[in-house]
C-alpha cells in the first residue's frame, strides 16, 4: 500500500524503508568541465559511439574515453582516467598509437572513495536497522555519534542537531533501537555510516515475536482452520457487540448498521478495551452472550471491535483467553478490531475478520448494491495501485538519473561539521590526556621525594623496632603460656598412673607370701599368709 510522508517521500507498506523521488538532470558541459571526476550518480548524455571526432585534423571513432576527454578542462596535471592528453596526441599523418598500450585506469583515493559512496547510496540507500547504543558521544554543535551493534557486527551512526530536534526517544548506551537513515560514507576517513532520520525504540519488536509465536501454536491447534468456522446468517436479527461502550468504534458501528438495516436489534456487553485485565473481561462477555441466559437473550451473531491503535493499545485482542473464547463460542463471532492493516489473533480465531468497525456493520446488514458498489471499490483500487506502480517505477528511474549533490544539498555542509566535531574530540581528548600524565608525574615524584627524605626513613625505623619489640613480647608470652600448659597435662597424666594415689583414694593392694598381687578369692585356700599395702603401711594376715 503507497503513501506519501510529510517530506514528500513515497512509502510502500509500514515496513518499508521510504523511497525518495528525484528528477532526472543533465549536466551542462560547463557543470561537466568543473568536475573533477564523473562519478555512476552523475550519468552525463553522450554522444553516439559511432559518431566522429575531429582531433588535430584527423577523423576517427569517438570512443568512450575520447567524449570524456573533451569533456574534462585542459590541464597540465596527469590525466587521471590513462588518456593522453592533447599536447601528446600523434601529428597529423601520424600512425596513432595501439590503444592497448595505453596506461590503466588509475584513480586517488578521493575518487575511488566518492565512487564507493555512490554505490552505496544508490543501491543501499534508504534503510530500518536495529541493534544496541554504544559509544554515544554528544559533541557542543548537537552532534550525535554512536555506535549501532549486535552479537556479529557493529556500525557507526550520526545523528545531525536538526535531525535530534525532532525525535521523541532520548538516546542512550545500552539501549535497543529501530533507526531509519541514509547509508553514506564519510569522506575525509573514509568510513560507511549512517546518517540517522527517525529513531524509535525496539518495544514492538517483542510484542510482535509474542504474537507470532502465539498465532504458530494456535494455529497447529487446529483454532484458525476454515474448515471449523462457520457461516454468517444472512439476516441476524440480534447482534451482540463487545467492546466499549463510549469509544468510537461502536458509534460508527451503529451509524452504518442502522442507515443500512434500521430494524436490526443491538445488544452491547459493556467490556475494557485496553489494560491490564481487559482481556479477560473480552473472553467473559463472549461467553455470556453466546450462552444467551439471563437478561440478554439469544442473539444470532457476536461483534467484537475496537477502533485502531497501536500494537500495544490492541494486545488486549491478541491475548490466548480471547482466541479461545470466540472459537468456544456457540454462535458465529466477526472480529472488527483496529484499522484494515491491523491484525489481531481475534481476527484468525473469528468466523470472519471485518477491517474495521464499519466495514463489520456493512458486512452484517448487505444491501442489493453492495456486490456493485464493492466493485467498483476495487476497480478504483486497481487503478490507484497501478497509478502507484507507475509513480514508483518513475520515483526510481529519477533516483537513479539524479546526482547526490541535488538530492541533499546540506550535504558538505553536514560533513564539514562532522570533520570539526571529530577535530574537537581529538584535541579535547589529547589535552585531558596530557594533562593526567602531568598531574601522575607531579604526584610520584613528590611521594619519591617525601619517601627519601632522612627522618621519614628514621620514623620508619624507629616505629618497626618498637612494632617488632611488642610483637616478640607478645610471642614470648605466648609460648610460655603453651609449655606452661603442656606441663600441667603431663603431670597430671603422671599422677593418674602413680600406684601411691590410687591407695590414698582408699584402694589397698593384697599379696600373698610369693609377693605376688591377688586378682580372686579363688586362688586363696587356709592357712595362707597375705600382706595388704594401704596408703599408709602394711598389714599381715592369713586366710582362715
């Protein structure tokens, strides 16, 4: 579908990158002689190959090289494009040199710079590209130069002050954006860039990726196929509606429902139309009217519509409770949400999508004229596209014919404020550098300085003796504490082992007249001597 922007510039569809028609212009032999080069973007009109060209009185072809020749100003420096100049050619009579002795085509960098931003411009030209801020650097003029990236590559942008003026997201690093610019190259470096014209930011790209992602799973549930949804009636006498009640929608929906079908009864099943929680109300009221209980009755046909917004304002209608909703529904349900190039999941889950609210109430309530006037719609249609195939095949035939120097006279302008920008930056940067490697020197030599200086150093000393006296104190204590510790244990263990404290805990020890230590009473018999070991002596006596 062709448009047109505010600029002037032709779109085709919402997606497409604008396509900029210019005319078609013919450089005069005195533009052509001021030109230091002829570039692809500046086609001159040359004469027929087969044409003669009268050189120092001696009539031969004109080829190719020899028009652009006589179209450059007579210099005294080499010939860039391998001509011989005219001061070289042969004499009169002369035998003309083999044209394939002749030098090549050898070009500077400029020119082979200029041709390379050519061919850009003319076949990249206009693009949409998304990726991630780095780098932004706002310079004094209004400049703005960042770097777009991804996980595979990254490119340089600039966007110009009276382009920022207009734009509505405050750019950042680290944020995702969708820009639309010109493919150029900056010249004095050399460097392909994009010169930035909208910037907007990346939030809809989510929400579409959601969408698709819902209408593929759906979609293989079998929800969307033409085999399950059903017929309209063809005179409904009941229509329930869903949507809200003091939007737009429903009163162009009720105008042209009523003008074309006065007697047709209306039932509306008040809902939110965006929000959270919305979506669930929409599924609610749904069910409730095709259930037909209660005070709303039986209809014959269920309208679901809203008017337009954008992708976020009609998600409500994308949500999987609404889908499923409309195809549970017992009565067949047209889905009328947003403009005709609006699409919803509502739309592939109804019965029948109308593009708009409008076009819903003229779909339910048909007149006899409605197949005519319908084809004379598309007829019109049919002419309006191919009036917008001719403009565009036109728009591109004078795109190409025209030089970039009239599509964007503010060009050199543009590009010499970008030299002074990157001039700046280069001298700010130096300065700020220079300045803190002075400012670092300063610092260390002064430290050098106090480091060296003879009582510092007896400072120095006299404090790591006294730190050092304290800690072997410390570590002295320490060790006498540990062996102190450590005798204790050992005589402690010692006194436990002693036979003398175990008698003086009240124990005695009893042997007999071998001296041997009785264990039992069973290895005693009469008349056996025994002495007993107390703590403080002994006793004899015998067993009896």
């Amino acid at each position: 579908m062709a448009r047109r922007s505010k600029e002037g510039e032709l779109q085709l569809g919402f997606d497409m990158a604008p396509l900029l028609p210019r005319k078609a212009v013919a450089p005069s032999a005195a533009k052509i002689g001021d030109a230091t080069e002829i570039t692809r973007a500046e086609e001159i009109q040359l004469p027929d190959p087969n044409s003669q060209l009268q050189v120092h009185g001696t009539c031969r072809p004109a080829t190719g090289a020899a028009l652009r020749a006589a179209a450059l100003p007579q210099s005294s420096a080499p010939v860039p494009t391998g001509l011989v100049p005219s001061s070289q050619l042969p004499a009169p009579n002369s035998q003309l040199p083999d044209p394939s002795s002749q030098l090549p085509n050898v070009l500077t960098v400029a020119q082979l710079t200029r041709r390379i931003s050519s061919v850009l411009e003319e076949e990249i030209g206009s693009v949409w590209v998304e990726g991630e801020i780095s780098n932004l650097r706002r310079q004094s003029s209004g400049h703005s130069y960042f770097t777009l990236k991804d996980e595979e590559s990254q490119l340089s942008c600039v966007l110009f002050a009276r382009t920022a003026s207009g734009q509505k997201v405050a750019l950042r690093d680290g944020l995702q954006v969708q820009l639309q610019g010109q493919i150029s190259v900056y010249q004095p470096r050399g460097q392909y860039q994009l010169v930035v014209r909208v910037v907007q930011a990346k939030g809809e790209g989510l929400l579409q990726a959601r969408f698709e992602e819902l209408k593929r799973r759906l979609a293989a549930e079998g929800l969307f196929d033409q085999s399950r949804k059903r017929t309209l009636p063809r005179f409904p006498r009941r229509i329930g509606v869903v949507t809200s009640p003091t939007g737009a929608a429903i009163h162009d929906f009720l105008q042209v429902l009523h003008r074309r079908h006065p007697g047709l009864r209306v039932v509306i099943n008040p809902v939110r139309v965006q929000g959270k929680g919305a979506a669930a109300e929409i599924a609610a009221a749904i069910t409730e009217l095709a259930a037909g209980g209660g005070v709303i009755g039986p209809v014959d046909l269920i309208v679901v519509t809203r008017g337009g917004g954008s992708l976020e304002d009609l998600w409500e209608f994308n949500e999987e409770a609404v889908a499923r909703a409309i195809v549970a529904s017992s009565v067949p349900v047209v889905s009328a949400v947003g403009h005709e190039i609006d699409f919803s999941i509502a739309d592939f889950a109804a019965d029948l999508r109308a593009p708009t609210p409008s076009a819903a109430a003229e779909l339910i309530a048909a007149e006899g004229s409605e197949l005519l006037e319908r084809s004379r719609s598309l007829v019109a249609r049919i002419g309006r596209e191919a009036l917008a195939r001719t403009g565009l095949h036109h728009a591109v035939q004078q795109r190409l014919a025209s030089s970039p120097l009239f599509r964007d006279p503010l060009r050199r302008v543009e590009e010499a404020r970008q030299t002074s920008d990157r001039i700046e930056e280069f001298l700010t940067g130096t300065m700020e550098r220079r300045t803190e490697q002075v400012s670092a020197t300063i610092a260390r030599r002064a430290a050098q300085i106090a480091s060296a200086h003879p009582g510092h150093r007896l400072l120095h000393a006299g404090q790591r003796i006294s730190t050092l006296g304290e800690q072997l104190g410390i570590l002295m204590a320490h060790r006498l504490e540990r062996d102190k510790g450590r005798m204790n244990l050992v005589s402690a263990a010692l006194s436990a082992l002693n036979p003398e404290a175990t008698l003086a805990r009240g124990f005695s020890i009893t042997r007999n007249a071998e001296g041997k230590v009785v264990t039992s009473a069973s290895s005693l018999k009469t008349g056996d001597l025994l002495r007993t070991t107390l703590a403080d002596g002994e006793v004899e006596s015998d067993v009896r």
